[in-house]
C-alpha cells in the first residue's frame, strides 16, 4: 500500500475520509485508515453475506477526535459476485438530533421526540444518557408493553403511556423505513 494512511494496523487498505461541514460542498478531508471501522456489526455483516446493511446506533471514535454517535450503512463491491470492499458512511446522528429534538416542533407543553431503532434501540432521545441503550430497559411500566408491541408490529397511531420518569402521556408513534427493508 502506496500511501500509508490508507493501511490499517492488520496490513488491509482502508481510505478514511471525513466531511468537515456537512451545511457546505466540498470540505472532505482524508484520514488516517483506523481499525475502529471493522469493528462495526454492520460491515462485518456486509462482508460475510454481500448484502448492504444499516448499522444500529452506538458510539464510537473513528477519527481519533472523541467519541460521536451513530450508524453505518455499507454496501458491498462485487465482481462476480464476490465481495471485494465495502463502501460505507458512518452517519452522526447529532445533527440529525439537533433538528428533531428542537422546541419549534413542539406542538404541546413538555413534548418530546425519540427514535427508536426496530431493535428498540434509542438513536434520538432528548437525554443523552439514554442513547444507545434499549427502550424496552429503561422502561418496565406496564403500558410501555403496549407501546413495545406497536413498534414491533410496526402499528402506527396514538398511545396512553407513562414515560420512563414516571409521568402519564400519549404518545404517537410512526414508523418508517431509513433504508429497503429496514
């Protein structure tokens, strides 16, 4: 490997590339190539079954400048069939947060938005102690069991529910895909 930025430790070829602002055109920045990436579920997932795939959220410190929060979504480099690379994006989610999470879309004293994964974890929540972790823990009041088989069954509408601090809500849940078949 020509340019040592992109060997990884194990001898493998990586290029690490970062956009420095995502608000403007241009700004990508090579990296140094980091072991942290294969260790992502999701890619070791695509290159064992050749199949694309969107990570779950999580944290983790791909460029050396602290740990960030989200999910990768890799698909696979065939040539007849055979994987060859993984072109992925490691997308942080806090932007993403920032604009759910702001009070203009507020439409009642005290509301809030979450996203939850279909494996209940949460990848959107305004506490960030609770990022990463699954739903169904830090909630064992009797109406989230309705609330868990919704999303489950993926059964969109509006749900009389008590929050994971105790406090009685509706709570309107709407499902949708972030890639085919997800």
């Amino acid at each position: 490997i020509a340019n040592l930025k992109h060997k990884l430790d194990n001898g493998e070829f990586l290029i690490l590339v970062k956009d420095k602002d995502l608000d403007l055109v241009g700004g990508i920045e090579e990296l140094q190539a980091d072991m942290g990436i294969i260790t992502l579920d999701s890619l070791q997932q695509t290159l064992k079954t050749g199949k694309e795939t969107i990570g779950n959220p999580r944290f983790i410190d791909l460029t050396r400048e602290g740990k960030k929060f989200g999910f990768a979504v890799n698909v696979p480099l065939l040539i007849r069939g055979e994987v060859k690379g993984v072109a992925g994006v490691f997308v942080d989610l806090t932007k993403i947060s920032t604009i759910l999470l702001d009070s203009q879309l507020s439409a009642f004293n005290n509301d809030y938005r979450v996203v939850i994964t279909d494996d209940f974890t949460v990848a959107v929540h305004p506490d960030p102690k609770l990022l990463g972790v699954n739903f169904k823990e830090i909630n064992s009041h009797p109406s989230a069991l309705s609330l868990f088989k919704a999303i489950d069954d993926r059964a969109d509408g509006l749900y009389e529910y008590t929050n994971y601090v105790g406090k009685e809500m509706l709570t309107e849940l709407k499902s949708f895909e972030v890639g085919s078949n997800t």
